[in-house]
C-alpha cells in the first residue's frame, strides 16, 4: 500500500490510474471500515482510502485532541484488506492556512438529530469531504449507513453540487448480538456492553411493528426512549423519519428509525431503514 501525507504526490500517483473508489475515515478503524474498503474493491481499479482527523467537525466542548490515533495498526488493517493507496495528511498539508470557505448544508438537514447535539458538525463533515474529493477525484465514495445523517447530508451535498461521484451506502457491520460496530464501543464497561444491544433491540421492535401495519410512530417513539431511561440511558432521541432528508414522515416515502442515547459516559447511535 502506497501512503501518500502529501496531496500533489497522491494526484501525480493517481494519474491514469483508472476508476478510484475511495473511503474517507478519521482511523481508529474497525471491521465496519474495512468492511467499506473490501466493498469498494468491487467498483474500481483503485482503491484509495483516507485518515485524517477533521478539526472543522469538532465543537467546542468535543475533545478534538483525545479523538483516539492508532495510525499503525490502521496502516496494517487497510494493507491486508487490500487498499491501494492512503492518503495521510498532516493538519499543515490539509489546512495550510485557516479554512475560510465552508460548504453550509441545508440548515433543515443538519439542526435536528445528530446536528442538534453537535452544532456545526455537518458543515465541517461537507467541507472536508468536499476538498478530499477535489484531492482524490474518486469516481465512487463509500460511506456507512451508520452515521445515516452524514452520509444523506453528503448524498445531497453531491447531488446538489453536481459532482461527477456516484455515492455508495455501506450496510452497518453489527455483533452478534445486534451492537452497530463503532470505534466508541471501546470505552463501555463489561455491564455497558452487556446493556448496549438493547438500543438495536428497540429499533428492530419498531421496524417490525410498522411493517406489522402500525402507524402510531409518536408513540413508538416515546415508549423506546421510556425503556431506555427506566434501564439507566439518557435518551437524546428516538425517531421515525423519511430516509431521504430525515425529515418527518410525509406520504409512503421510504423510513428509518434512528437512536442516540448515552450509556454511561458513552454516547451510542444507531439506525435501521423500515
Ligand atoms: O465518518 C467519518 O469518519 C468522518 O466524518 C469523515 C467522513 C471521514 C469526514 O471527516
């Protein structure tokens, strides 16, 4: 695997390569991201993957320095699953001067859920995803479904921007007992862990009582966040949403059932398309 920290290296390397797929990541990988990078394989020549760790889409009170780095055992992980080339920059390379020009996402798509809790989040996620693509020029994306907000923030910031890249949704990699894989798994404690399935639990009852006919989703909702309070979460929210904007249900649009809660000192989200 090449790994390129510097851009005009990458693009040089890049020349006449063929069709590039290509997952951006902050690192700290897991089965979820490599389960991206051996899909994308299938769509391309190259397969370029990507870790940097984006300041823009830290707040305030998130700690952008403890955000963890493990950028040899990501480097082993990208190599055996076949990546072609990383690219690796530093904040210098990514970031010479303060970044000045930012893409603003739909304030309807980013100040509910996920944006509610992180103001700012999505504009810093867009903006960083739009540069790397005008670095990497990948003819495909892949990102995974379960940060379903970023990833239908970034399937209409491509839409919308006319860019020539064809987004591809990756399925969320769980454990067996239903746990979405993520990077913040690690910090739960033996009870946490146990406790944990219990959010893909509520969504899986929810999913299967709409199929089931139920319309009711105010009150699915509400009675998902009560059994996560009366079992010791602090529920953010529970809700039933179209999949196309997350806006509120309208008509037979397509629906997704979304969850954040924090266990403990851990916040876990969730999502499962109905
Ligand atoms: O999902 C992530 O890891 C990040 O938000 C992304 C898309 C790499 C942008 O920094």
């Amino acid at each position: 695997m090449q790994i390129h920290p510097r851009i005009a290296d990458l693009r040089a390397a890049l020349k006449g390569a063929g069709r590039v797929a290509f997952v951006p990541t902050m690192g700290n990988l897991h089965d979820g991201h490599i389960a991206l990078m051996r899909q994308a394989r299938a769509h391309a020549d190259v397969v370029v993957a990507s870790i940097f760790v984006n300041r823009l889409q830290f707040g305030p009170k998130e700690d952008f320095d403890k955000y963890p780095r493990t950028f040899e055992n990501d480097c082993a992980r990208l190599r055996d699953a076949g990546v072609d080339m990383l690219f690796a920059p530093d904040e210098r390379e990514m970031y010479p001067s303060p970044q000045r020009y930012h893409v603003e996402p739909d304030q309807a798509h980013v100040n509910i859920l996920e944006g509610a809790v992180r103001p700012g989040h999505f504009g810093g996620v867009a903006t960083v995803v739009l540069k790397l693509f005008n670095i990497v020029g990948p003819d495909v994306a892949l990102f995974g479904k379960k940060d379903y907000q970023q990833l239908m923030v970034l399937t209409n910031m491509v839409r919308e921007l006319a860019l020539p890249i064809e987004v591809i949704p990756g399925e969320t990699i769980r454990a067996d007992d239903g746990l979405a894989l993520s990077s913040r798994n690690g910090y739960l404690s033996v009870e946490e862990r146990a406790e944990a399935p219990r959010l893909s639990r509520l969504l899986t009852h929810i999913k299967n009582r709409i199929a089931a006919g139920d319309r009711n989703f105010l009150k699915l909702e509400t009675e998902a966040v009560a059994d996560l309070a009366a079992h010791g979460w602090q529920p953010d929210y529970i809700a039933i949403r179209q999949r196309c904007d997350l806006q509120a249900p309208a008509g037979d649009a397509p629906l997704v059932v979304l969850g954040a809660a924090k266990l403990g000192s851990t916040r876990l989200i969730d999502n499962l398309e109905i």
